[in-house]
C-alpha cells in the first residue's frame, strides 16, 4: 500500500492540497478586506468568529488525522492478505481453506470500512458546524450593511457588495478548514514513505568497505558448511529454522 497508495498521495494530490490551500487562504484575506472596507463595523465581530473557527478546527483535526492514520494502517493488510491469496490459490484450493481465506479478507475489510465510516462521520460533524456558523457571518455581514446603509453611512451598492463577499468568505472559510486538515492528515502518507525509508533495518551492503581478495586456489572444494543457522522472519516471531 505504501506502493501505490502512499505514494500517489505524496507525489500527485499532496502537491494540489498545498496549492487549494494557498489559494483559499489567499481568497479569505481578500475577501475579509474587502467586507472590512464596505462594512467597518463587520471588523469588531471578526475576532470572535476566527476564534470560534480556530477552535472548531483544533477540536477537529487530531481525530481526523488519528482516524486518517488508522484507515491507512488497516488498509495494508488488505493489499497484502489480497496478494498472498492470489499466489497461493493453487495451495488454498488444495487443502480446500479457501472459506477460511474468505473470512480473514472480510475481517480485514471490515476493520479497514469501521475506520472509514468514523472518519466520514466526523467530515459530516464538521460540515454541519461550519455551515452553521457561515450561516451567523452572513446574518451579521448583512444586517451590519443594512444598519449602515439606511443611516447613510453606505449606498446599497457598497451593501450588496458586503452582503455578496460574506457569502463568498463563507466558503472560503469552509475550504480553509476543511484545507488545513486534509493537508495535514496527506502527511501521514509521508510519514509511512519516511517510515519504510528510515526506520526498517537494512540489508548489509553487497561490497564490504574494505577490498578482501580470496586466494587463486580458492574454492579448494566445492561444498558448502552451515553451522548453528537459526532464522526467523521478524524479532518478535519464533524461530523458523533451528
């Protein structure tokens, strides 16, 4: 999975979340601006709304990027199990353990859809809550504009204009959350590449850092001894090989 998966992410749609983060963020200023010049009164709500948003978005984003890292940890051995069922399926069908096989595949993807549905949920959470409080800046942007407009602070034209980037801003911030968190929970996918990349143990290297020359009559027999071979696949695991 770290393959294809991981990897796609890391080098194809990572690289766009960075750009429509950039851009949202960017669009947010310009929009905040242009409401704080039509309406100045808007400015003094500002504060409250940013720390709501910032406080929605830091009560968000360690669940999602947990639930981002378990959804990828549980669809690897999907990929794997998949894999070591189509080499083997000559041996499954053998010893007729292809029930058994099916099981194991549907546990898997049962755990992998349980992270899923969670991560989804918490996405529709979010949704619900931004929406909601998009709806009260385009209450407040738009009675603000009118209160201005009808003491003549302000023409309609400047309101409607007011009235027209809260809506827009609305989104923006929207997009800007919902940003922000993908962007960091794409860097799991990194930290998985990074993983395999670091922090596994490595093979000795084929060529020794001193040049060792063996005799001209070597080999003087054509035989090879083991002694005391033991062999295991992982540390954890017990030994396989005696």
């Amino acid at each position: 999975s770290r393959f294809s998966k991981d990897l796609s992410l890391v080098d194809r749609m990572l690289p766009q979340l960075l750009l429509n983060l950039c851009f949202i963020l960017l669009s947010c200023i310009f929009a905040i601006g242009a409401i704080g010049v039509a309406t100045p009164y808007f400015l003094t709500a500002l504060p409250v709304l940013l720390i709501i948003y910032f406080w929605i978005l830091n009560f968000y984003r360690p669940g999602m990027c947990d639930l981002k890292r378990l959804e990828s940890i549980s669809r690897t051995p999907i990929y794997n199990h998949f894999s070591e069922t189509l080499n083997g399926l000559t041996t499954i069908r053998a010893f007729k353990a292809a029930t058994n096989f099916e099981h194991n595949n549907t546990s898997k993807v049962d755990t992998n859809i349980r992270s899923w549905y969670i991560l989804k949920s918490i996405e529709v959470w979010l949704m619900v809550r931004l929406t909601m409080l998009g709806n009260v800046i385009i209450v407040a942007a738009g009675s603000l504009a009118i209160f201005a407009a009808t003491q003549g602070a302000i023409d309609s034209g400047v309101a409607g204009l007011s009235l027209t980037y809260a809506i827009q801003m609305t989104g923006f911030l929207n997009g800007l959350v919902r940003s922000i968190a993908e962007t960091e929970a794409g860097f799991n996918s990194v930290e998985r590449t990074l993983y395999y990349t670091n922090d596994i143990p490595q093979e000795q290297p084929f060529r020794l850092g001193k040049k060792v020359d063996p005799r001209k009559s070597w080999p003087k027999k054509g035989r090879i001894s083991i002694r005391n071979l033991q062999m295991r696949y992982r540390p954890e695991t017990p030994l396989i090989l005696k």
